[in-house]
C-alpha cells in the first residue's frame, strides 16, 4: 500500500488470494503483481523489483488464509473452524471489513481477487459479502465443475486442442492458438455435444464422422476415441498425446511434459505443470536483491524480514497441504451462481475473468460455461485469455499484459 494519504475516495484497494486450499500468495505476490519477484532457482533464487506491478493504479492486500503464510490458528484453537468452506469465506470477508475500517479506506474502491480455489472462495464471500459494497471481483482459473454426463467432456475439449496445438499433435494449417480455440468451443457446443446426448442412438457412421473430427482437433487417434466412446477424461488425453515418445503432459499447465517412468511423487508435485513457465526473452528486472538471509531464511521470509521490516519466529508456509487434506467442502458444489445473485443485486459490481488455454485442471471453456449459468450479465464481464496454464501469473511472458487489463479493469 503507498503510505500518501491522496485521493483515497478514488485510490482502488485490491484484496487478493490464492486458492488450494492450502495454498498461499505466493505466486501472485512474487509472480505478477506485488512489487518484487522472485527470479532464479533454488540458492541463486533472488527478489528482485517488479516492474509490472499494478501498485501505482490500486493498493494490494494479499490475505493468507489461516494455516497459509504466517497465519496460524491462536494457541489452544483448532484450525478446523476455518478449514473449511463457510469458515473460510467468513473470515476472509472480516479481514477485508477489518481492513477497510482499520485503514480509513471505507470510501475507497474495492476489489477483490481470486486464484484457482480461490474463486470459490470469492463466490461464497460474495454470497456473504453484500455490506462490502464490491465494485469488482476479479476471477483467475475459475473452477467451474460442469455437471452431467456431456458438459464435463464438452468443457475440456477446447484445452485439449489448444495444448494439441502447443505440441504440434495436430496440424496447424496457419492457425493461431486463439483461433484453435474457437474453433474447438463451436465444435463442442455444436456437433460434439449433440453426439453425446445421442448417446446408443449414434449410427456407427456418425460416431466414426465425430471420432475423426475430434481426431483433427484433439492428436489422438479416432480409434482410441471411438474406444473411449468419445468421452475422455483428462487423464486420457494427459497419458496418451505424447505416449509415443514415452511422456506424459501436465495438467496444471498442459506444455509441460515428464517421463511416463519417472520416479512416483506425491501429488501435486507429480504434475509437470505445477511450476511450469515458458522462458521470457525480457531483460532481467532492475536490481533490487534480497539478500540471504545469514540465518538460512528462504528468499521469501528474507524479503519479509528484511525488505518489510515484518519480525516473525514463524517460517511462510508457502503451501500446507496439511490444510488440503482436512479440507470441508461441505458437500457445497459449483457456487458460482453467487456472484452472477450479487451483481444481479448491486448493479455497479464488474467482473473480470482470466484464462490460460493450456489450463487442463480447469479449462476455460469450463470457466465461460459456468459464468453463462451463473447469470453473470455479458456487458458486465471482461474476458482474458492468455498463452498460459493454470497461473498465468507465473509466466513472464503475460506479466505485461496481465498487469495492463488489471489496471484497465480497476480504472474504468
């Protein structure tokens, strides 16, 4: 946050956080927005100044749930109260009412932005959150959960062909990864979902006609996708594209790739994707080093300590997977329908929505699917895709562009 007490009645706040759950801000905070980032691999890691960060357009607040970063649960207390989904959505919504008031930024714009998780955990803060009086949710990897027995299918497709692309699985014939795109979501809005709801009704003729269209699309062969009877998981796609040449691609960022015979590893870390980054051709950013720490703290609590001046015996906790597994859905499916209820209530609330095309865990053409259900007004919403996975935040390549449609959404 600057420190100036200037035009607060028109200086935009932007509360920020991950998903997971489990996960911290990491990513956002040292990836696209905060005004370092993390450059380099493990000892030769360093933080250096961002030069993307939207900090001159609107004041950042990244929230680290309980059992996230430096939060942790009060001594005696048992985190659980907050692992899990109503917990959760209330405690963040406080922090952001705590904040405002605390801060004298009452009149101030607010927005309020979700990674991954963490756009599940907007909806259901938006569902709460009507005296927060948001001009804007911003919605990163939005986990949509179509349900069904044809819409799961139908809402992957489009990744599929778009990470066929990247791979050159399917010929190209010219076309951009965009118009790849487009062309795969009309395909399966149109003939693939009709073959589907045919179900045993399809003509053997018809079901070979869709195999091989979806064939040209997706790199698999149509007889695997006839044996599959035209529905594949993404497992299927992940396992087989490149199994001729003994890999398999991620599902977090599927333009990652790693041996079908790799040593076995706990999931997340098992997915190629998970840290995945196209390399930038940028120059590096101005110096602005953390140094390490001499006590061994990681480039992360060294920037807090060092850069912040903010004195913890805690270590961040980057991602606690601990939290993951006691995790409480509560039985809760897709919220989305929340936030299209509160914009529908507040007519001044905008959406913005950012898509990787590589993004297999949650496609997004699955995220544009569950924001026409959720009664999210057309004029009201901003669509970016981006040649990125799952955290488009953590490609150099975007952190640009990224930056600019976050400045232009918060700056109407």
């Amino acid at each position: 946050m600057r420190t100036d007490k200037r035009d607060l009645a028109h200086r935009p706040v932007l509360f920020l956080f991950n998903g997971g759950p489990g996960a911290s801000t990491t990513p956002l905070h040292f990836g696209a927005f905060g005004p370092k980032k993390r450059e380099g691999e493990g000892a030769a890691q360093r933080m250096v100044d961002n030069p993307d960060s939207p900090l001159d357009a609107v004041d950042l607040v990244f929230i680290d749930p309980v059992g996230t970063g430096y939060s942790r649960p009060l001594p005696g207390h048992d985190g659980q109260a907050f692992w899990n989904r109503t917990g959760d959505a209330k405690a963040v919504k406080t922090i952001i009412a705590d904040w405002l008031k605390a801060n004298g930024r009452e009149v101030s714009p607010r927005y309020m932005l979700g990674q991954s998780y963490g756009t599940t955990r907007a909806a259901l803060v938006a569902g709460i959150g009507q005296d927060l009086n948001l001009d804007g949710i911003l919605l990163f990897a939005l986990v949509g959960n179509p349900p069904g027995h044809e819409m799961p299918y139908v809402t992957s497709l489009p990744a599929f062909a778009t990470t066929a692309w990247h791979h050159q699985r399917i010929d190209r014939a010219g076309r951009s990864v965009t118009q790849v795109y487009e062309e795969a979501v009309a395909f399966a809005r149109g003939e693939y979902v009709t073959a589907l709801i045919k179900g045993a009704s399809l003509t053997p003729a018809e079901r070979r006609a869709a195999a091989r269209k979806m064939s040209a699309l997706i790199g698999l062969s149509a007889d695997f996708i006839e044996a599959k009877d035209l529905r594949l998981s993404k497992e299927d796609f992940m396992f087989n594209l490149l199994k001729d040449q003994g890999v398999r691609i991620g599902q977090l960022d599927g333009r990652a790739t790693r041996p079908l015979d790799a040593p076995a590893q706990r999931p997340p870390y098992d997915d190629p994707g998970m840290n995945y980054a196209e390399p930038s051709s940028a120059p590096p950013a101005a110096s602005g080093m953390v140094p390490a720490s001499k006590r061994g703290l990681s480039p992360v609590d060294s920037y807090y300590q060092e850069h912040l001046k903010f004195r913890t015996a805690e270590t961040y906790n980057a991602l606690n997977l601990d939290v993951n597994s006691a995790w409480d859905h509560e039985g809760m499916g897709d919220v989305n329908s929340r936030i299209g209820v509160a914009m529908q209530q507040n007519p001044k609330l905008r959406l913005f929505w950012a898509a990787g095309y590589f993004d297999i865990t949650t496609p997004a053409y699955s995220g544009r699917y569950a924001l026409d259900q959720a009664g999210v007004p057309g004029e009201r919403l901003t669509a970016a895709y981006f040649n990125g996975g799952h955290s488009v935040f953590t490609d150099p390549a975007n952190h640009t562009a990224l930056s600019q449609a976050v400045r232009n959404f918060v700056r109407p």
